[in-house]
C-alpha cells in the first residue's frame, strides 16, 4: 500500500486550478522533497520575446501558476508514464485515503510556498495537521535534518510563520 498524497496548486488568489492526486511516495521525504527542489523558480507574468527569449527562461520560471502547474504534471508524468500521477477536478472532496496534502501558491515575481498537512481523523481528512510550511530553501533545510533528529513534535509542531 503506498502513501497517497495530493497537490493542489492555487492561483495568487487562492483559487484552485489543479489537483494531482499521487498514489504512491507521497510522504514529505518523498513528495514533498521533489515538490520542493520543483518550487525553487520564479513565477513571472508575461514571457519576453527580445533577446533574453523564452528559450533562456529555462526551468528557473514558470510562466503563471498554470505554466507551474502544466510543467509539475508534465514532470511527474515523464517518470511515472502509466499509474501514479492523476488528476483531480479541483474543489472536489478529498478521500479518506490521502495521507499528506500540499499546497503550493505564489504571487508573480516570487518563489512559491509550499505547505505540508497530514493526515487528520475528521473531513476534509488530509487538510488536518500541519506540518511544515515554507519556501522551496526551508523546505530542503527542513527535509535535510538527520531523520534521528526529527521528532514526531518537529513534526507535527507546525512550523508556520
């Protein structure tokens, strides 16, 4: 049985526009990991066509949480062709079944956030607890903390600022 989790990925003003659901490796080591070297960009408005063209943009920008959003699916799916990785219609209810759920905004010109809630015993189950929150660099420092070292506290102490 893996560890399921699902992103949502919001609009600056915190309008869902997508929901991947992942059926396996979904835990903050995993996840959580990946999603937070995916987050170390720039999220920009507008693509210029002069001489810095969109071919020097490179994978350090998304063009607008939608671009994020495209480019993360394209990602997963390019190392999970078949299985995994799907998508969700947005707003909809959550499963039981998802252990960790991350959110991921962003407004123009920064980097985005990425959050972390676990698994709670009431609806919506897997936006209960919270267990870290932070730019895709807290989030690394956070991750790279020996694993003897991170307490079910440190975890579940929601790091929120």
């Amino acid at each position: 049985m893996g560890t399921r989790s699902v992103t949502i990925i919001q609009e600056q003003d915190g309008k869902e526009i997508c929901r991947i659901y992942r059926q396996y490796d979904g835990y903050p080591r995993g996840a959580g990991k990946e999603l937070a070297m995916f987050c170390n960009r720039i999220i920009i408005n507008g693509i210029r066509l002069d001489a810095e063209g969109p071919g020097n943009y490179g994978e350090r920008f998304s063009n607008g949480m939608g671009e994020l959003a495209a480019q993360l699916v394209a990602k997963w799916k390019n190392e999970h062709p078949v299985g995994n990785i799907y998508l969700q219609p947005p707003t909809g209810e959550f499963s039981e079944y998802v252990d960790y759920t991350y959110v991921i905004r962003c407004k123009t010109g920064e980097q985005p956030t990425l959050e972390c809630f676990g698994l709670d015993d009431d609806p919506p189950y897997a936006m209960g607890k919270h267990i870290f929150g932070g730019t895709s660099k807290e989030w690394i420092e956070w991750l790279n903390k020996p694993e003897d070292k991170v307490t079910v506290d440190d975890i579940h102490a929601a790091i929120v600022k």
